[in-house]
C-alpha cells in the first residue's frame, strides 16, 4: 500500500485549527506515541488529552503554509508557520507511519517563535 503522507498532514492541520482534537487522535494508531521535550503521551486517550490541552493554549491555531516536506519509507517531516493568537510558530514535525498511514510515532516541535 502506497502511503500518502503529504494528505495526512493536510488533514492533521485541517482538524488542528478547528480545534478538534478528535479528529486528531483519530490519524494515529492506537498504540501511538507521542513524544516531546516535556515528556511523551501513549495511546489515543492519553494522545487526545495532549492535543486539546495544546489547542487550549493556542487559539486560533491556523496553517499559513507547509514550509518542506519529505517522506521517505515510514517517515515523514515538514516544517509549518501556524498563525496563532500569540504571534507566529515555526513548527518542526516527524511522523512515523504504519503501513495504513496511521502515526505510529509522533514528535511535534515549535522550532521558532514570534510573538506579536
């Protein structure tokens, strides 16, 4: 099965800036895991808590552009600008994909920051 990567992305931001995180959740694997600075989140609830605690915090939450892209085998990477309330968000992302394309691995980083 051929794995469209670049579509899950799109509807990963798609979900993000309506703030439905779960609709999020429901792109990863059950036994996803998602891993950031703070710690790692394991599982769909777990995964979901984690998603709307974020969106919480940054409303609205608005793709303005994939910066890059790549996808080669199971692992996919971009780099986003978000608009949110706060200013704009460099994003930094890599997934690894199952064979459905599900998230089986997840790292979500803000690479850079300006505020308004």
């Amino acid at each position: 099965m051929t794995v469209d990567a670049r579509a899950m992305v799109d509807r990963l931001y798609e979900a993000l800036s309506r703030h439905d995180a779960k609709a999020v959740v429901e792109l990863y694997a059950d036994d996803a895991v998602v891993v950031r600075h703070d710690g790692a989140v394991e599982g769909r609830d777990a995964i979901q808590g984690f998603w709307e605690r974020y969106l919480d915090h940054n409303r609205p939450y608005e793709l303005d552009h994939i910066v890059a892209f790549r996808h080669e085998h199971d692992i996919a990477l971009w780099d986003a600008m978000i608009t949110t309330e706060a200013g704009k968000l460099l994003t930094y992302d890599v997934a690894v994909l199952d064979d459905s394309g599900a998230i089986t691995r997840h790292v979500p980083l803000i690479r850079g920051y300006w505020g308004l």
